[in-house]
C-alpha cells in the first residue's frame, strides 16, 4: 500500500531509540524527510546514519523538548531543513512511576514537560504550517495507563490521560484545516527501559519479556516495529478520515476499547 508520505516533512521527538527510531524509520522508507529529535546525540546521530545508508533524507536535532525554548529550534531547524512540516510524532516520555505519597512536586512537573507541554507546544508551533497548507498529522504517543491506571502509576498515567484529552480537544478545532490528530496508546514494547529493568533484577531480558508476557492475551510483547506500522498508517493518506481517536496497541491487555 502506498502511504502516499513522499516528500513530506516528519518531526519525531524520542526519535533515537525504541518506537521513535522505528518510526523515524518507517517513515523514511516511505519517502518522507525525517527530522529525528532527542536529547543524546550519539545514538542520534546513529539513527540518521542508519537512514542516509538506506537512502533517506534526514535531518538529526539534538533537543530537549521539556524545555520551551528546544522545542522552538527544533522547529525553526525543521523548516530550514526541509522548508516545512507536515507530521508530528510526539513520542517523547519516560514511564515514571512511584508511590503517590513518595512522588515530588518537582517530579509531578518534569513529567508534565516532557510529556503534555512538549506536545503542546510543538503542535502549537506546527499547526502555523499545517493550516497553511491545509494538510497536517499529529500522533501523540500515550500509554494504556491513562485510561486504566491502575496502583502507583503516577505520575505517568495522569499526564498520559492529559495526553488524551489534548488529542481529542486539538483533533476538534483543527478538523476543519484537514489537521488530523490521533493518539497511540501504547502497552508493552520492547525497549531500553526493560532492558536496564532486566539488567536491573540480574535476568537475561528475554526472561523479563517471558514473565511479563503472560498476562497479554497474545502472549508476547510487542515489537518498536509493529507500533510505527500503526503511526505511519495514522499519518499517510489511508487514515485520511480518522482523526480524534485512540489506538490501543497492547496485544489485547487493555480491559477497555
């Protein structure tokens, strides 16, 4: 199927690693101009080397989008890269949890940066252009947490919740400028976090996935790959009437739709 994504303008923040860099991926096999944004420059600079050496056209933004003033530069080297933006994947997040009593003020606040503010604000700074053009995708990457969250959760489950609101609030106003907006809620994927977590407890992580797997219906737990099949789909020419919605890709855990 072709996604009809060629020479469009992607911005993906968390784009070093794990679901961000399969979706930078993705969308770079599909002919689009990838601007992959993270706050560790060698593993960025990796995954835009992996790019070029497949043919794609990329562009590599060192930033930390908890942080107004990256999210503008971010930006504005976006549009002096590839003179506009078409895409946003707001992927980048950490899940942080602890027990509610144990979690600070100012650890309320950085998850609320990271997570809501820096999509806020790059969707903020890219509707100008969407709207221009009357074409615009915005995914924010969210989890299952924020619709069932379930005990010492916080405070990623809330901000992921105030993910949601945001994508169907945002998904309203900007219909009318053929901006759609989605969200993925993402379950269990494999990533570098379960990796240092299996580090962590001294098991090989093939054995951490085995033991967390068993309570997912389908049994295994999901690839980086199978979620940006999922985003790059949201944001080609094949979703072109979706828009206001939430994806669960979990492998069937969730206990609501």
């Amino acid at each position: 199927m072709d996604l009809q994504l060629k020479d469009k303008v992607a911005l993906v923040t968390g784009g070093s690693q794990g679901i961000g860099k399969a979706v930078a991926l993705r969308l770079a096999h599909e002919g689009a101009r990838v601007v992959v944004a993270a706050r560790g420059r060698e593993l960025l600079d990796l995954v835009a080397g992996e790019i070029r050496a497949a043919g794609g056209q990329v562009a590599a933004v060192q930033a930390d989008v908890s942080r107004a003033e990256d999210c503008s530069r971010l930006v504005n080297e976006t549009i002096k890269a590839f003179g506009g933006l078409d895409i946003v994947v707001n992927n980048a997040g950490t899940s942080a949890t602890g027990e509610f009593e144990s979690v600070t003020d100012e650890e309320w606040q950085t998850d609320f940066e990271l997570k809501l503010f820096a999509a806020i604000r790059l969707s903020r700074l890219a509707v100008p252009y969407m709207k221009q053009q009357r074409w615009g995708r915005i995914v924010n990457v969210t989890n299952i947490g924020a619709k069932q969250p379930r005990a010492k959760s916080m405070p990623t489950t809330v901000t992921r919740a105030a993910g949601l609101a945001f994508t169907k609030a945002l998904s309203k106003e900007y219909a009318p400028h053929n901006i759609l907006v989605n969200t993925v809620c993402i379950g269990l994927i494999q990533a570098g976090q379960h990796e240092r977590k299996a580090a962590k407890a001294g098991i090989p992580v093939e054995q951490f996935y085995a033991q967390v797997a068993q309570d997912i219906p389908l049994g295994r737990v999901g690839r980086a790959e199978e979620a940006a099949n999922v985003i790059a789909f949201l944001v080609s020419e094949a979703a072109s009437y979706v828009t206001g919605t939430s994806i669960n890709l979990d492998g069937g855990s969730s206990a609501v739709l």
